[in-house]
C-alpha cells in the first residue's frame, strides 16, 4: 500500500526537532532509521499530518567513551554498534545481540536509538540494554535533559519513558569490562523475531560464577530481568548442572505471548533452555 499524504521535515539541530515536535503535538511522527515506521505508513496503521526525519541530525549519531560508561547516539546505526570496538571491549553483549538483529540491510539503516524506541517486545535490543543496566537520555524542550534507568524507561508494549514532546538522544552502557556474554535466539526461520531470546552476561572468576546479568525478549510485554536465576547463579560453579539448575527458574514472573509461533508454556519451556544455553557460553563453560 501507499502511505497516507503527510508534510516532511528534516532538521539538522535537536533544537530544531524538538520545537517541530511540540508544534506539531499528537499529529507528527519521528522517523529515525524507518525501520519500524515506514511498514506502519505504508499499512496505514498510523497516519501522521508530519513527518520529522532525525536522519541529518550529526549530533546524534556516534559512539563515545564516557569513563564509566559506553556512550551510544540514538541515531547511530547498528552495524557501527556492531563493529565499535569500545562496546565490544566494554558492553560486548550489546554487540552480540546486534549481531543477530535483521540482517545486514537493515543494521545498516536501522538505529539504536529507533529500535529502542519502538520498544517491541521482541525486539533484539531492550534484554541486552536492561540487562546491562543502561540508562537512556531524553531530551524535553527548553534544553531540558533527563536520565531514565533502563528498569523505568520500558513501560508497556510499544510504549517507553519518552513523553510526547521529548526525544532519546543517546543510550548509556555501563561498563562491563571482561564479562562474558552470549545472546541466544530462536527463531523459525533465518531474520525473523525472536519467539524468545535470552541476553547473558556472566563474570567468572577460577571457574565460579560472581555476577551475572540475564535478560529476557518476548517473554512479556516488555524486555524482563530474570532476577530469579541471577540470584541462583552468584556463587555457582560455572557447571551444566548449577547452570541448569538456575536457569529453571528463568520464566519465574513472566507472561509470555501465544501466538502462531508458540503459545506461553512453550515460551517458558524456551527461556529455561536458552537461558541455560546463554549462561553457559557467557561463562565460557
């Protein structure tokens, strides 16, 4: 289908898109990459008065060592993500889930900061990202900033922190310098979304298990913490046995979707073996 007649606008300053987002309010649509919009348009499920391209905005886009923290610009797209050897130095599992998402076409035009954004539960990005303890900053009008933590930015399905007259600007990767980390996916068919995905990151030290860090895709409305199995892995031996028995508890709190692909016990049953799976590689076991 042909989207729905809409105005265009591409400004080349955050000041600039801010003051066309507030004036244009409920009627306007902010495309980053396009990856997740241009389908909504073109379906007419959505069919905004104005369009604002964020794509010329320089000042969004880049990846930038921040002591503590990684920082990635929400228009960055994700094959530099994916080849930035900062995050994979210091957040390599953000740069192994990157890996997995799409394929080679879209990472190239698709955005960090636009697929997080979009907060589709089954999207690549959110387990990672919660997972590591990232935090996101949104800018408002008047030069106003602020920073949410990644457990307050998720809200609902398709809906995050970001008000309606603010915009992500950039996303803030803590540090997690010589974790291990794997991102393990299943999906029927080759680029699909995930039916569930698991994101690990696992610190280990003379074969036992100090910290780790487990998140979940599509088990939920949102990207989810498995806390349970976090919890049950500190102070483990990096073993199939201790790993398997922490990761039963992977689906503990979640809701996972039915649907043509699988209904909810069979997503549960998924994040337990995936879960196993993703921990056990992270810890190079």
């Amino acid at each position: 289908m042909i989207p729905a007649p809409f105005d265009y606008l591409a400004p080349t300053t955050l000041e600039e898109a801010l003051s066309a987002l507030a004036e244009h309010g409920d009627e306007a649509k902010v495309l980053a990459g396009g990856q997740s919009l241009l389908p909504v348009l073109r379906m007419r499920l959505n069919a905004p008065e104005m369009v604002i391209d964020l794509g010329r905005i320089e000042s969004l886009r880049g990846i930038r060592d921040d002591g503590d923290a990684i920082v990635v610009g929400a228009m960055t797209p994700h094959s530099v993500v994916a080849t930035d050897p900062l995050v994979a130095e210091h957040a390599a599992l953000v740069a192994k889930a990157v890996e997995h998402l799409a394929d080679a076409q879209i990472r190239h035009r698709g955005t960090f900061g636009g697929a997080l954004a979009h907060a589709d539960p089954a999207g690549d990005l959110g387990a990672p990202t919660l997972a590591l303890g990232a935090e996101f900053v949104i800018a408002g009008q008047g030069g106003s900033t602020r920073t949410v933590a990644a457990d307050d930015f998720f809200v609902d399905l398709f809906e995050t922190a970001i008000g309606e007259d603010e915009l992500l600007t950039e996303i803030r990767l803590p540090k997690h310098t010589g974790w291990g980390a794997h991102y393990e996916k299943f999906v029927r068919v080759a680029h699909q979304w995930p039916i569930v995905a698991v994101a690990a990151a696992v610190k280990a030290e003379g074969g036992t298990i100090t910290e780790a860090r487990v998140g979940l895709t599509n088990m939920g409305s949102t990207p989810l913490r498995a806390r349970a199995v976090e919890d049950a892995l500190r102070g483990q031996p990096a073993t199939e046995d201790a790993v398997r028995a922490a990761a039963a508890r992977a689906a503990d709190g979640c809701n996972p979707p039915s649907d043509l692909n699988g209904d909810a016990d069979y997503r549960r049953h998924l994040a337990t073996v995936l879960t196993r799976r993703a921990v056990l590689a992270a810890a190079g076991a």
